[in-house]
C-alpha cells in the first residue's frame, strides 16, 4: 500500500508533534520535581518576664463551741488582716473578702471515733489581686505578723497559694514570631548550604501554640513564654 505525499506530510508532522509535546512534558515534569524539593525547619523563642498580676488569697481559721463567739472571732480576724494590708500599701479596691465558711462537726454524719474538742470551726478568705507583684511578695515575706496577733494562717494550704499570670502576651506575639521566624530560616539556610542547594520562598508555613509556664516551682512568679514556628521552603540547585 502506498502513501500519498500529503499523507506522509501529515504522518510525519504528527510524530515530529508527539516527539516535541513528549519532550516539553519531561521538562515539565523535571521542573515540578524540582520545585518539589524543599526542607522542613523549627524556630524556637523563648523568653523570661516577671508575671505582672498576683492573685493572693490568704485564708484564716477559727474554732468554737459558740456560733456567736465564733462568727465575731473570724469578723475580729478579718478586720486584722484588711489592716494590715491597708498598712503595707495595698489598696483597698484589691482586697476582696468571701464569706466565711462555717463547718458544725456535729451534724456531720461521718466523724472520727472521738468528739471534737471545738463544735464549729471556721475558714474566711480574703483576696488581694494586684498588678504590685514584687510589692505584694514582699508583704508575703511579712504575714508572721498576722500570726503574732493570734491569727491562725492555713499558709499550707492549696487553696492559700498564690497565683501568677502574665497578661501581655499580645504586646510580645509580634517579636517572639519574628524572631522564630528568622532562627527558622537560619537552620534552613545551613541545611542548603551543607546540601548545595540554594534556599528558595516559603512553601507552607505554620504557628505553634504560645506556652506560659513558671520558671520552676520555687520562683512561680518568673515566667517562660514559648513558641515555635514550623516553615517549609523550597530547594533549588
């Protein structure tokens, strides 16, 4: 069977047309596994401030075999401590008193096998929240003198621990990203250059969680803000 000129002009430019297109589409696909290589990378800041609001409960027992005896023992108690804390400098709009919780032990169904030697007892506490931290943990230092004036501290207790917070991270969310950002692209830029690769824009990006913690237990006033960002970027040849 023989071919016509115009048929061999056509068959020739259609395989001339599927050699061009499979080359174009190899270089394609060359170029998009290239554009493929990239690295992933962690940025950390860290940083130390001083908490900037204390939450202070200071709570304070009293025993009884009088409801009346003892309801005017934990007011006595209680107008001890405002004072003391008017005197030391706090304001008065940053104490709060709750109402005294007041425990009848013989109308309790569940005891020990012995009777108590006081029938009721008594817990008030009163809240200084203040944004005077070191002011305050100096006052703290000084609460012996509350004991002195017949004043029984629950200090153990749980419920009698401080609190601190920090309240200002949205004025350090800024700085701390930037500079996670950059320590990021530092470990990338190193990678590159140990791969001899050249470090291209980012590919994706993402933002860890801001983490507040205390120092350690001893200093929970001292405060390390935490966060990393994880960044992917493009490598090149």
């Amino acid at each position: 069977m023989r071919l016509t000129l115009p048929a061999a002009i056509l068959g020739a430019a259609l395989i001339l047309a599927f050699v061009f297109g499979a080359n174009s589409i190899g270089n394609a696909l060359l170029e998009t596994r290239a554009m493929e290589r990239s690295v992933t990378v962690k940025g950390l800041s860290e940083r130390e401030y001083i908490a900037d609001t204390v939450i202070w409960p200071i709570q304070f027992t009293s025993a009884s075999n009088d409801v009346n005896e003892i309801y005017q023992d934990i007011e006595a108690s209680k107008s001890k401590v405002v004072a003391f804390l008017l005197l030391k400098g706090v304001n008065a709009e940053e104490i709060s008193t709750s109402s005294p919780n007041i425990v009848d032990k013989s109308a309790q169904r569940y005891g020990g096998s012995g009777p108590a030697p006081f029938r009721y007892t008594a817990t008030q506490t009163i809240t200084v929240y203040s944004s005077k931290v070191e002011a305050i943990r100096e006052i703290m230092s000084s609460l012996s003198e509350l004991g002195k004036q017949g004043i029984v501290l629950n200090g153990d207790d749980y419920q009698s621990q401080p609190e601190y917070m920090f309240t200002r991270l949205n004025e350090i969310k800024p700085e701390m990203i930037e500079e996670a950002t950059i320590k990021a692209r530092e470990v990338a830029q190193k990678f590159a250059e140990d791969s001899q690769s050249e470090l291209g824009k980012i590919k994706r990006a993402s933002q860890g969680q801001f983490t507040i913690g205390s120092r350690d237990r001893h200093n929970p006033h001292l405060k390390t803000i935490r966060v990393v960002s994880t960044i992917e970027y493009y490598l090149s040849d």
